[in-house]
C-alpha cells in the first residue's frame, strides 16, 4: 500500500471551542482536499518538530 501524498494549502482552522482539534487542510496531487486533524498535544508537537526539527544539535 503506497501512502496518500498530500500538501499543506496554507489553511489552518483553529478551534473554536476548548478540546476541538485543530485542522491543518492539504490537498492530494490530483486536487483532492484532505483534512489532518491535531488535538491540542499533537499540533505542540508538531509545532515543536517544525520549529526545531534537531533538539540535540
């Protein structure tokens, strides 16, 4: 099973009320939107990851 490659649209829908997720929306490469879905521990984490992708250097 090869994974579905997707692409940040450079939309970010912030939660409107405490505990929903935020939703990070992509598109496939034939056009498709995609929605990725980050709960308050994941979209720190990922903020952390992109922010300092190498935390021992």
């Amino acid at each position: 099973m090869n994974p579905l490659i997707v692409r940040w649209d450079r939309t970010v829908i912030h939660p409107q009320q405490p505990g929903e997720d935020t939703i990070v929306c992509c598109l496939t490469n034939g056009g498709q939107p995609v929605a990725l879905l980050l709960d308050d521990e994941l979209r720190e984490a990922l903020g952390l990851v992109l922010v300092d992708p190498d935390p021992e250097n």
